[in-house]
C-alpha cells in the first residue's frame, strides 16, 4: 500500500465515525439504540442484514475453501443462507416483528420470559452471549490478518485499530449508526468487488483464458464440483437448517433489522431484499476466488492468503486502498450489529436478574448502559481474537464452521420455535432440555469421540448432530410434556396474528405484558421499574 492506497482507508475511518457522531442526533432512548424505533425503512433493514452477514472471513477462510475446493463455497455457504433467509421472510420475519410492535421489548431474547420461563432466559442469554464473542473475535482475527498482509503490521495490531474504530461509531450512534454505515458499506463493497472481478477477468484474457475455459485449466480440475470432500450433502443440509435459524435471529443481529422495521410486512420484504442479495452478489465476488489458483499460488496450505496475494498483483494503487476498505467495510458491519444485539441482551435480559440497581434505570441511565455494555463486549472480543490460532480454538474456519455452526442450533431452535403455532407444546423443559443436551453433544462429538475415532469425526456431524439432538429433543419433550399454559399461548398468538402494528385483535390483548420476577421483585420491560404499559 502507498500514500493513495492510506488515504482511502482513512478517509473510510472517518466517514464511519462521521456517521455515528451524525445517528447520535436520532438515539433518544434504548428503544431508538437497539430497534431504531421501529422507523428504518424495509430496503435500508433489508441491506443492513445483508451486510451484517458478511465478514473479512469470506476473504480469509471462505477465500481458502474457494482455492483448494472451487464452487463449493457458493454451494454450501452463501447459497443455503439465501434459501435460509427466503424462508425466514415467511416463517419468522413478520413474528419477529412482532415482538417490537406488540409485545414492546427491545431484545431479542425479551419475549422469552413468558414464553418459558426467567431459566430458560437467562440460559440462552448467556450462552449466546459467550459464543458470540468468540464468534466475533474470529472476524477481528481475520480482518487483522488481510491487514498484516497489506500493511505488515501485527494481528495484535490490526485487531486494536479495526476495533477501536468500530467502537466510535457503534456505541455512539447505536442500531441507527450501524445501518447506514453498512449502507455506506454496501456501496464500497459494491465497487469494491466489481472492480476485483474486472481485474481478474482481465488477467485471464491477458492469459489467453477466456471466461468459461478457465474451468479446463488442470489447476481448476474438479474445482466446478458443487459438493466435495467434507463439504457434502450432509453438511449442505445441516448447514441449511443451521442458517434459516441463525441469519433469522438465531444469531440476534439479524432478529434486530427484523424489529426495527415499522411493521411484519415491511420485515418479511427486508428480508426477501436481503435473500435476494445473498443469492446474486456473492456469485460476483467469489468468482476471482475461483480462479485464483490460475494466478497466485498461496503461501499457506489452508490458501486463506489468496485473495490478498491476488488483490496485491492484479489491483492499482487508489484501487488496492478500495479493496482493502470492502475487507473493514464486511467485518466492521457484522461486529458492530453483534455488539449492538448483545448489548441489549444484557442491558434488557441479564443486568436486571443479576444486578438490583439495574431494575430501576431510567430511560438515560439504560443507554448509557448500553453505550458501556457496547464497548465491554468489543473489548472481550478483541481479546478473544488474539487467541484465534491457538490450540483451544484453531484457525479462523474452524472457529466460524465448527463453533458457532456446531453450538448454533442448541442455542437457537428454542428461542425461533417458540415463535410458532405447531411448537406451542413445548415449554422450559423442552427449551432448557434441547439447550443443554445440546451442548452436551456438541462436546462429545468434537472431543472424546473425535480423540477416539480413525481421522476424527467428519466435519458434517460435527455441526449437524448437536442441531438433530436439540431439534428431537425439542420436538419430543414438548409432546411428553406439554407445558402449553394459556400465559404462554396467549403469547404465541400475539405473535402470530395478522395485521400490522400496535393494534390487534384478541389474542393480542390477552398477551400479558413480557414481565417476570427477580426475587420476588417485578421486572418491568425497560428493565427498571414497573409500569403501567410499554
């Protein structure tokens, strides 16, 4: 990188933190930081989930897998997200939205308290909570290392910059500061990735390559496979199921672009927009991925240097700089919305079970609480990234795959399928017994069972088995023991009841307000003191 390449990145940096300073004006209250208001507009929620999916990964790990393996990258990852996320529209978007509109909470995970019990909360709020900030530390992990590449200054180094700078923005301006940055960002990305698919189309005519010929090179041979090796047919089906949880809310971030639209229709719209986006785009910038191997050959053996190396060569300078923003422009998307979805899981959930002071914030004192919660989780996440490589948690694809994939579904099935009608039967014992034996298997399979089996266990049932597990548990206890209470299928209806907005019909009105009790103490849903509505 030169002088123009730097001036293109920090000129990024300050029209990012230009953005928060400017949301700042429109958060109010923690209803504005964590749900907009409900006033974001269905194509601007439907960009911001685009862009909070994306991550420097795609140009790391995803990158490597598009190297050795070819059009499977498409093929199980950005492909079953979009089926994932057009199914979403339907089944989960609108009652998500819901939750904002009818029932009044801010978090995700708000609803739950009624909808089980504060157990079961606080259980999902937690483990979601700490995986998330692996999860994240993962892509602070792999935007450092594309700027190591570029700039030759340390992981350590790169993962201080690319955090701090996310922390202005993200904790000034909250949900709003996130979603037009990621419009921004989308923008960027958009130049970004035609102007790397140009260049490379360009080399290979340079090559005597032309655009279809390039996949009987013999350095491409096999690489137009849809499924290969460990990216098989199991693992694109469990991948399916994982992603229609998590890019639906499973995740939180999502659920939040779901929320702050103004009503169900406008989030079922956001989120065809968004499926939309990821069927087509990725298509576009996976292709110089794809051909990679014809032009660069990379310096480790997972390839995950491929896409920089090729970048490096194929881009002029100003160019270059532009790439390089698209990189921050994919992680600081997702980590900001992260940070923002789990601020308000604890400053909404968790703060008022485990502190009494919590209970009784003000409007002022819950957003300065989640500006502080904000910056906490990013500083945990930093710190978690530094342990990316090591042997507890591995490389960057390992994290992303078996990690969050693997523990995805035992956190998410009950929170999404408490959401519908069919599922009404099962109550906290179904939650809490899909969540923990869940987890318990994801432990058995990665680790005494894969110690003790010839080549460890494939990497398909290492992500599937603890979602089966979960989702049979799930299913069967609640038939069991149907704990369907009439607290619990008011609920339910509220959230599935036609028609947009505030107003409704019967079951709507017999929703009981989403409180619970701490000690005997009642929990309001801002968190503090009771009141007479939300």
């Amino acid at each position: 990188m030169n002088g123009l390449d730097w001036a293109v990145l920090i000129g990024y940096f300050g029209v990012m933190v230009a953005i928060g300073v400017w949301s700042h004006k429109r958060v109010d209250d923690v209803s504005d930081f964590f749900t907009a208001g409900g006033k974001m507009p269905w194509w601007l929620s439907g960009i911001s989930h685009h862009m909070s999916g994306y991550s420097a990964v795609m140009f790391t790990g995803y990158a490597g897998i598009a190297y050795t393996y070819g059009v499977t990258s498409f093929v199980t990852w950005s492909f079953p997200i979009a089926l994932g996320i057009a199914i979403g529209s339907k089944l989960f978007a609108p009652r998500i939205n819901r939750l904002r509109s009818r029932l009044h909470v801010a978090s995700p995970l708000e609803y739950l308290k009624n909808r089980y019990d504060l157990k079961t909360q606080q259980a999902l709020a937690w483990s979601g909570m700490m995986l998330k900030i692996v999860d994240v530390g993962a892509k602070w992990a792999a935007i450092a290392t594309l700027l190591s590449v570029f700039t030759g200054i340390s992981l350590n180094q790169g993962i201080l910059i690319t955090g701090a700078i996310t922390a202005v923005y993200c904790t000034i301006g909250g949900l709003w500061a996130d979603a037009l940055t990621e419009l921004g960002q989308f923008v960027i990305q958009l130049l970004a990735g035609i102007a790397m698919f140009v260049a490379v189309v360009l080399k290979l005519n340079d090559k005597g390559i032309g655009f279809l010929d390039a996949w009987d090179q013999p350095a491409l041979q096999g690489h137009d496979k849809p499924l290969v090796a460990q990216y098989g047919t199991v693992f694109l089906l469990a991948f399916l199921f994982i992603k229609l949880f998590e890019y639906n809310g499973g995740m939180l971030n999502q659920a939040q672009r779901y929320m702050a639209t103004s009503g169900p229709k406008e989030a079922e719209r956001s989120a065809r927009l968004s499926a939309a986006l990821w069927l087509v785009w990725p298509l576009v910038l996976f292709f110089p991925m794809w051909m990679s191997p014809l032009l660069v050959t990379s310096n480790k053996p997972d390839g995950s240097d491929s896409y920089a190396l090729m970048t490096e060569q194929l881009l002029p300078h100003g160019l270059l700089g532009l790439v390089v923003v698209g990189f921050f422009s994919h992680t600081m998307a997702m980590c900001s919305s992260d940070a923002n979805a789990i601020a308000a899981v604890f400053t909404r959930d968790c703060a008022p079970v485990i502190w009494a002071r919590a209970r009784e914030w003000n409007q002022r004192s819950g957003l300065i609480a989640a500006r502080v919660t904000t910056v906490v989780f990013l500083g945990l996440s930093m710190a978690a990234a530094t342990q990316v490589n090591s042997p507890a948690f591995k490389d960057i694809i390992t994290v992303v795959i078996k990690w969050v994939a693997g523990l995805m579904g035992p956190m998410a099935i009950p929170m999404m399928l408490g959401l519908l009608r069919p599922f009404r039967r099962s109550g906290p014992t179904a939650a809490l017994g899909s969540w923990s034996m869940g987890l318990l298997a994801f432990w058995l399979v990665n680790y005494p069972i894969n110690w003790n089996v010839d080549g460890g266990v494939p990497l398909q049932y290492q992500v599937s088995i603890p979602l089966a597990v979960s989702l049979v548990l799930y299913i069967v206890i609640g038939f069991v023991k149907p704990e369907d209470t009439p607290e619990r299928l008011a609920i339910i209806e509220t959230i599935n009841t036609d028609g947009d907005g505030d107003g409704g019909s019967a079951g709507a009105a017999a929703a009981p307000e989403p409180r619970d009790t701490v000690e005997g103490k009642l929990i309001s849903p801002s968190g503090g003191a009771p009141s007479g509505g939300a």
